[in-house]
C-alpha cells in the first residue's frame, strides 16, 4: 500500500483532499493543484463550496485570479458531498478547533471530519490532521475511528499530523516557504505524509510521532503568549516606577544574542495565541499537571484591558472628570495592527469595560467598519476633527499604519496609548497618558 501512494504521489496521479477551506486549508488546496495533482476541497459550507466553483476566493492570501485559473483547468474543484471523499488518496484536515468559553478543547470538527472521512476511507489511503488540537488527538480520536473502519494504520492506511503555520497576510512566509512539521503514527506514515507535502512545499521537517508534531505546534504558540505575558508585566513594573517600558525594551534589543523583542498592549487577541496554549494547559489537567507558565501567561495577558481602562480612569480622573459619562474613542479594534479581523480582540473587553462604567464608547478603525458583540451591531466613526476633539479620551488599542497620530495628538484632550503608537510626535494639544501615573506623563 505504502509504495502504491508513494507511486501515486511521485507521478502527480494521487487525487488530494483538503477537508476545510478557511485560510489554512484554501491555500494549501492551491499549492497541491498548482503542482499538478487533481484536488478535491471539501467543506460543509455550501456557500464557500457554490463561491470557490465560480472562482471567487474568500481567503486575502488566494487571489480569486489564481483559484479562477485551476478551477477552469479542471485542477480544483469544491464540494459539500461527503461521499466525494472516498475518491481521495491524500486528505488534509484543516477545520477549526476552538475553545469552549470553560477553556476547554471543542472538538466538534475535528470529530465530525474524522467521522466523515472514516465512513468514506479505504486501503491506501493517506490522513494528516493541520488543526491546532492537544497532544494525544491523533492518536487516540483518529486511529480509533480508522481502525473501526477494519482499517490498519501504517499498512492499510497512513495517519499523520503537520501543524499549520499559516499567518494571514505575511508578505514574506508563506504556505509554500514555510518549513513543514510532519509526525505520522508508525514511520511509515511519516514517510508518505512527507511525500504529500514534499511534491508541492519547498522545506519538510518529519518527526519521530503525531504527538512530537502536536506538541511543536503548541510549544511555538505558548512561546509567544509567555513572552508576550512577561513583557506586558513589564509594563506594569514600568508604570509603578516611573519608567518608559517602551524605552527599556528597544533598548534590550540592541543585544544581538539571546534576546527577542516582544511588546506590551493591551492584551492578545486572534485565534492562535490566546487559545492554543489552553490546549496543552487541559492535557495536562487530565494528566494532573499544572502548567503555570501557560495559566500566568494568560492571566497576565487577561488583565490587560482592565489596565487600559484603569489608565483612562486616571487620565480623565486629572480632567477632573469620571468615567460615568464621558466620551471615549477607542482607535483601532482589530485584534492586532493592518488587518480587519476581531477575533478575541482585547479591543472588545476594553469598550464592555469601560460601558460597564457607564462611559459612552465609540471607535474608529479604518479595517473595520462594524462589527457584533454582545448582540448589537457597532458602526466605525470617522476620525473628523470634532469627533477627535469631542472625545474626553482617545485610547488607541491597536495602532494601524494609516492613522495620522500626530493630528490625533494635536486634536484630542488626552490620548491612552497601549502601543507607542504616539513615540517621537510633537506634543499637541493632547496630554499622552502612556502610563499609570499621569502625573508623570509626558507633557
Ligand atoms: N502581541 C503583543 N505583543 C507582541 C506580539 C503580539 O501584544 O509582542 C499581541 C498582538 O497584538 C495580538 C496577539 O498578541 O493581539 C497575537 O499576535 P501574533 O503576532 O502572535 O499574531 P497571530 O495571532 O496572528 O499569530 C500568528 C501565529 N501563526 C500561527 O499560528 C501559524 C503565530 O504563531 C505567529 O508567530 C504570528 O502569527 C506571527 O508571527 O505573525
């Protein structure tokens, strides 16, 4: 079996599936097709499926030019019919695998695509998991389900996991460039999973088992939110003494070894860092095993927006005014700089917070022109200079590259800002209540 695949693989004859067609699964589909092979993406979404068919890409990273070209060529074609699958040689999971609001793993796609794929799998045919997922999924949720099929994994079928790194709109790393993780559960598996990936991504990186290739992954992302976690209690150390956290760490990362610079804000949003640690944090519960490192991160990283709101208080406090009443504008709502996603954005407990305060919140951000939370829809204000002026505080939360914060600085009261977005300027009319103590603000 293994040699046949192999065979396929090598000849380009291999029919490819990408179950899941979001930002990680679309262009990896491309990747495959641009290199020859037949593929078949499948997602429950008719809607995504009727859209990709007609060439329309719904991803930034894939033009719909380039989807349009292999979609005529006959190279890519979308379906929401499960039965499609058993025509695959190759399959790619790429579903999403979020948290539970108790923090806890939701493996619902995750399932429901290992069910889908173990009704409709046969002899020779090869599985890798992409989702982020805790260490153990491979084995212990897939193998099960392939075996109950009368299946054996490493001869009759090969079963593999190879972590996604995709990031949305970096202009450098992309599907094709980055390095590729890949840990199957018998070598075997590990092999031709390598093949898949090897016939259309320039740099493949096998390991010894799924749960080693798991465990990459979520090492990767807990890194960032623990480093992220240390420098934002930086800026509270910073703050009680009276010190610019800013200024300490640029000048930290002059040291050209053992030294990464992250910075502070006002929390982390996205889908990858405030969640995948979480993964790794409930394993190991089950296994009786705190790990603090990822529950301080994200203890610390959580209370970041209360800061913020905190810093408004005491910069409106110096007006002489309370928060109850006053009009804030928070500038820049996407969860972090120069794109328009708001997910987990440390922007939505900064405006409930400071609502729950009795403040009167609107934003501005230029990615995003409304949005939904709790229920009700927010519209983006135009940054006009009364709206700038009206404002009892400016708080910028995510610093996007198109704003004039000069003009911000001469134009608003005060400005709160969590990203150094506002270093360097002339001071304007505003007084800049970077830290705690506005007392020792900036003039
Ligand atoms: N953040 C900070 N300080 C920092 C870095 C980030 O506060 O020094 C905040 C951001 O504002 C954001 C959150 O953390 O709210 C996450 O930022 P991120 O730069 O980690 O961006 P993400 O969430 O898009 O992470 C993705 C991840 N990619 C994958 O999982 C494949 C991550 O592994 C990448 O390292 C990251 O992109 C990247 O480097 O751009």
């Amino acid at each position: 079996m293994k040699n046949q695949l192999l065979a396929k693989l090598e000849s380009r004859k291999a029919c490819i599936g990408v179950v899941g067609l979001g930002y990680v699964g679309l262009p990896l589909a491309l990747e495959f097709a641009k290199v020859g092979f037949k593929v078949i993406g499948y997602d429950v979404s008719e809607r995504i499926v009727k859209n990709l068919n007609a060439g329309h890409s719904h991803i930034q990273d894939v033009p719909s030019s380039e989807l349009d070209e292999l979609v005529k060529a006959g190279k890519f074609e979308a379906t929401a019919d499960e039965s499609r699958l058993r025509e695959m040689d190759a399959i790619s999971i790429a579903v999403p695998t979020p948290l539970a609001k108790t923090r806890d793993p939701d493996m619902t796609y995750v399932i429901a695509a290992a069910d889908a794929i173990a009704r409709n799998c046969h002899p020779g045919l090869l599985i890798v998991l992409e989702s982020t997922t805790y260490p153990g999924t491979t084995r212990e949720l897939m193998q099960p389900k392939l075996e109950a099929a009368g299946l054996t994994v490493g001869e009759d079928v090969f079963l593999a996991f190879s972590p996604e790194r995709v990031d949305p709109g970096n202009p450098k790393w992309n599907t094709k460039n980055t390095p590729k993780v890949v840990g199957g559960i018998t070598p075997a598996c590990t092999e031709v999973a390598s093949a898949l990936y090897a016939s259309c991504l320039e740099q493949i990186v096998p390991v010894s088992s799924t749960e080693t290739a798991e465990l990459v992954k979520l090492l990767e992302n807990t890194f960032r939110s623990v480093n992220i976690g240390l420098v934002n209690e930086m800026q509270i150390v910073c703050d009680k003494l009276g010190v610019n956290v800013w200024e300490v760490i640029d000048a930290a990362a002059t040291k050209p070894f053992g030294f990464m610079k992250f910075t502070p804000g006002p929390g982390i949003g996205g889908h990858c860092i405030p969640l995948d640690p979480h993964y790794l944090a409930w394993k190991m519960r089950t296994l009786n095993y705190k790990t603090r490192f990822i529950d301080l991160a994200s203890e610390i990283n959580s209370e970041m927006p209360a800061l913020v709101v905190e810093r408004v208080a005491q910069a409106l406090n110096s007006d002489k005014k309370p928060v109850n009443g006053s009009r804030i504008l928070v500038l820049g709502v996407a969860y972090k700089r120069d794109i328009d996603d708001m997910r987990e954005s440390p922007a939505l407990d900064v405006i409930r917070l400071l609502e729950e305060q009795k403040a009167d919140v609107v934003y501005h951000d230029p990615h995003v022109a409304s949005f939904r939370e709790d229920g009700h829809e927010r519209h983006s204000v135009e940054l006009t200079d009364e709206e700038l002026s009206a404002a009892d505080a400016v708080v910028i939360v995510t610093d996007h590259s198109s704003i004039d914060y000069q003009r911000v600085v001469n134009l608003a009261k005060v400005v709160v800002d969590t990203r150094n977005a506002t270093a360097g300027l002339k001071p304007g009319g505003a007084r800049s209540a970077s830290r705690t103590r506005p007392d020792l603000a900036l003039a």
